[in-house]
C-alpha cells in the first residue's frame, strides 16, 4: 500500500488493511511508531524515497498513455480553494 498522504492518516488505516501487506509511506517516511503499530495488525512498513528527474517522467508518462498504467484522481479541487 503507498500511503501519499501522509500524517495520522496511516495510524487511521492500520486496522482497515489486509494482514501481509506492506506499507510504503512516501511524503513523510516510516516513524517508528508506525512500523511498531503495522506489526500489531500483522503489517510491514518501508521506506520509500526518491528523486525524480526527466527520464523517470518521461518514463511514467508513456506508461500513462500506453495505459500500462492507470492513475485513480478521487477528487479534483480547484486552485483557488484552500
């Protein structure tokens, strides 16, 4: 599972997720607190970083419109809203 958003939302998903799944938080990285709570729910947590350059998106982005892979957009806001 890649957890994009960061914060206390993790804390909120551990008992939702699905026993041997592994937790990639990107934004904040895994606390130890996290990683202590996932092996509660029979759940492992990574660290994820990265850094992104051109090649990598010009990668992703044919992937994209190759539908190899598909994107998921939840909700759109607009710029103007806080």
């Amino acid at each position: 599972m890649l957890d994009t958003i960061g914060g206390e939302n993790i804390n909120r998903s551990l008992p939702l997720i699905k026993k041997g799944v592994i937790i990639i938080k990107i934004p904040t990285g895994l606390t130890n607190d996290v990683s202590e709570r996932s092996t509660e729910f029979g759940v492992s947590g990574k660290i994820f970083t990265f850094k992104s350059n051109g090649e990598d998106m010009a990668v992703i982005a044919k992937l994209l419109k190759n539908s190899n892979l598909k994107s998921h957009i939840s909700k759109v806001f607009a710029f103007e809203e806080k």
